[in-house]
C-alpha cells in the first residue's frame, strides 16, 4: 500500500537514502492505463488530507484490478500526470493496470496514455511500500535538483511499477519512471 508520510518522517527517510543511485535511462514505448483517479499535490499529500493512500485503499477494497478486461500484464500501475506545472503544482494521480488497447473503459474508471519517450528510472529500496516508495521520490527531487536524472523532467506522465516484487507490502521494491524532456 502506498502512504505519504509526515514530512518529518520523509525527510529523514530522505536523509538515509540520498545516496548516489544515478538512475538509468530508458526509452519507453506509448502504452494505456485503466483505473482509478483523483487529482492531488505533494503539498496535500503531506497533510491530513492526502488522498493517495484512501486512493489505493479503494482500489484494493473496489477489486479495481480484476474489473478491468484486456489486461497486458499482471502489474499494477501508478500514474502521475496532467501536471499543472512540475512537482509543486497539482497532478492527476491514477492507480490501475495496463490494457491492450483502448477498446473498453468499465464505467467509473478511466484511461491514460503513457507517452513514448525517454524515462530516468529508479528503483526502490526493498521494505514497507508506505516507506520506500515516498523515500524513492524524495531521492528523484535531490537528483531533480543536483540536475542528475539524465535529462530534464518533462512533467507529462511518471509512473511506478508494482510487479511480482511487490506482492508483499511489507517487503516491497518498485520501479518509478520519471519521464524526461
């Protein structure tokens, strides 16, 4: 499950984990995403009104997943996109799954389109998703800023994979595609 901590938490995480991980650079084909969405910032998130983590509650809870005909893969996927602006503005973020093509959206859900493009991607550390993954991005941010991503961020689309190393939220590791100009 994914959670955002109090910043105080995120920044110690941040503190213990900004190490010198150059993430790596690869070109990824256009795909679609079905699910869930809710629009948010990093500054709601870091308050008591956050919405991710009652965002992967419900789809857990709602059995998005297995409503979702013409899946591509068994991986769930988190999507970041529709930036106002870069990572202080607002965001659409959608949890879902990959489908074949964009033939059938079931009614409540929609679809996104992940460019193609060039992405930075990094990998989590191993540990409790509601960790790891918030730790994960803060590290993205200090690399962001020390201009070491491999490339400007493009603030289309980002997402995080939860594959078969996922399957235990206490002992997660994901991947986070940043995507680049």
């Amino acid at each position: 499950m994914h959670l955002h901590l109090p910043i105080a938490i995120l920044l110690l995480i941040s503190a213990a984990t900004t190490g010198d991980a150059v993430p790596k650079k690869v070109h990824q084909e256009a795909f679609f995403v079905v699910g869930i969405e809710v629009r948010t910032s990093n500054a709601k998130e870091m308050t008591a009104e956050g919405v991710i983590g009652k965002q992967w509650q419900k789809f857990f809870q709602d059995g998005v997943a297995q409503k979702v005909p013409n899946k591509a893969d068994s991986n769930v996927y988190a999507v970041y996109s529709d930036y106002a602006s870069d990572r202080n503005g607002e965001y659409s973020f959608l949890i879902g799954v990959k489908v074949r093509d964009k033939s059938v959206v079931p009614s409540g859900m929609v679809l996104k389109t992940i460019p193609a493009g060039n992405y930075a991607v990094l990998t989590s550390e191993k540990g409790p998703a509601a960790e790891v993954v918030p730790a994960a991005w803060q590290q993205i941010w200090a690399l962001e800023e020390k201009a070491q991503l491999g490339g400007s961020r493009a603030y289309k689309a980002d997402f995080e994979v939860y594959d078969q190393r996922a399957a235990d939220a206490q002992n997660s590791q994901i991947d986070i595609y940043v995507g680049l100009k």
